[in-house]
C-alpha cells in the first residue's frame, strides 16, 4: 500500500483540508500520515473562528518520524495558515522527497478572484515559491494568477489557460493542473501541462451550477489518491473531476444540505466502485 504523508491545517466543523483529505485517502487504499499545521474550530468562511497555530509541531513531529526511517510515497500540502509554516513545509519537502516521492502541492488561498481572509499578496508570493519544489501543482485560476501575475479572467479561452500553465510551470513546478477550467459553454474541469514532455492533458464534464466550500480539496485529495493507484494524470484528473461533480450534485439535491461544505460522505461508495473499475482494467 502506497503512503502519503499530507500537511494541512484540521477545520474541526467545515468539510475542508485534513477532514476530507484523510477520509478520502483512506477509502481509495493509500495509506495516510497527516501533519496538521493549526486546528481551527471551522474554516476561515465561519466568522469568529478559533486557530490554535501548531507550527511549532511540525518539526519535532517530522523528527521523530525520520528517527523511525518513515518515508513517504508522496508528499501532498494544502491549506497552509502563515508565510513561516511555508518555510518549514518547505524543510520537510527536503528532508522527506526522496527521488521517487511524489510532492504535489495545492496553494489553497484563494477563489473567485479574491485572496481568502487570512491571506494578502505577500503569502501568495510565498505559496507560488513553494510550488516552486513541487512536481505537480493544482491551483484554481484565482490562485495561479496571483502566483503568476498574470490578471484573473472570467472569461477566457484555451490560449489564457496555456499562458497561466506555463507561467506556472516557469515557478519549478515539473507539471501544472489548473482546476475550474472552463473551455466551453455551460462545462467545466480541468487541464495540465507537462513541462518535461510539452504535452498538455484535460478534461470537462458538465458545469454544476452550484458552488461548495471545500470542492477544491476534494478534488486535489482524489487526484493524488488516483495517482497513487497508478492513474495516469489523465485518468486521475477525470476520476477527480467526476467525483467532485457528483459530490456537488447530490449536495444540492439534499434538502438539508449543510452550506459549508458538501456531502462527499454519501459519495465515497461510488469512488470507491470507480477506482475498483480501474484496477482490474488494468489487471486484464
Ligand atoms: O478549503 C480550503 C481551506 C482549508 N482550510 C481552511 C480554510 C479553507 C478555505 O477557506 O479556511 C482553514
């Protein structure tokens, strides 16, 4: 069984980074070892949240683990809270990465145009050097165009998502996925550029016109899962796409649907059938 190690803060009420994250790893057979970076008591969308920041963990955790010679098959960050948590994140990529450890990196700090709360320019500066470490990266448009400079669209064309990839591929990263990406008319998705082939790969399924806190962990949660059953990044983006759109849908169809997040509880069975299919085309 493969074994992710994944750093990201635990919003203990919210449906977002670890509590997501951990659940969803854990369904599609990968082994996961969570460094939380804060607990909040929901995430940053709730007014008067608490955060306990626990930065000061995370290295003697980390030391402790390469004590025990852990190693990790891949390294997956997420919702980091502060500019110095970064820097230790970055400590850790280094001592852990080793030559086939895969370090995927979503720069959760923004959407819609618009930084979250807790950020300004500056982190995502930051956040755009730690993609810099990464082999793949999955921000949404809001969040690569902050690390690139690059002005945020609404509207666009496919020229507009090659420029961002590039540019983002230009911070270090070996391939860049840009999620939310949407190439035509009431479809949505995502598409990837790999720097060391020149090839690009994507995938749209129908636009769900519905928004959810949380779908972006969700999706990056099932993409590095996917990968680590040997997906190709293809098949992973389109495993990933299609859960969280099925996930969105059956929310907004529940009358009581909380609005903080969605009910990816009721669709972990269908994820779990979906990877089942993959596995044994791949045996036959
Ligand atoms: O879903 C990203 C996320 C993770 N963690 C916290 C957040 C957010 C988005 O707002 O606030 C604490």
């Amino acid at each position: 069984m493969k074994r992710i190690l994944t750093i990201q803060d635990i919003s203990c009420l919210g449906k977002c980074s670890l509590t997501v994250a951990l659940p969803l790893l854990s369904a599609m057979g990968v082994e996961t070892v969570i460094l939380p970076t804060a607990v909040l008591s929901t995430h940053t969308m709730f007014s008067g949240f608490t955060c306990k920041d626990l930065s000061d963990q995370l290295e003697p955790i980390a030391a402790h683990w390469k004590q025990e010679g852990i190693a990790f098959d891949a390294i997956y960050t997420g919702y980091l809270g502060t500019e110095e948590e970064i820097d230790v994140v970055k400590g850790i990529i280094r001592d852990f990465a080793a030559e086939n450890t895969l370090v995927f990196v979503d720069p959760a700090m923004a959407d819609n145009g618009k930084l979250y709360p807790a950020f300004d320019e500056h982190y995502a500066k930051k956040n755009a050097a730690l993609c810099g470490v990464a082999d793949v990266i999955v921000p949404n448009i809001t969040e690569a165009s902050f690390m690139t400079g690059i002005p945020y669209r609404e509207s666009y064309g496919e020229d507009y998502v090659k420029e961002l990839l590039s540019a983002l591929t230009a911070l270090g990263a070996g391939t860049a996925i840009l999620t939310g990406v949407s190439l035509r008319e009431g479809k949505t998705g995502a598409m990837g550029y790999d720097s060391g082939t020149g090839e690009y790969f994507s995938y749209q399924n129908d636009r769900i016109p519905a928004q959810y806190h949380g779908t972006g962990d969700i999706f990056s949660s099932v993409a590095v899962g996917a990968l680590m059953r040997g997906l190709s990044r293809q098949d992973a983006i389109q495993v990933a796409a299609d859960y969280t759109a099925r996930t969105i849908d059956v929310t907004r169809n529940n009358p009581k649907k909380p609005w903080y997040g969605v009910d990816f509880e009721a669709t972990i069975p269908e994820l779990v059938d979906t990877l089942r299919r993959y596995a044994s085309e791949t045996v036959e």
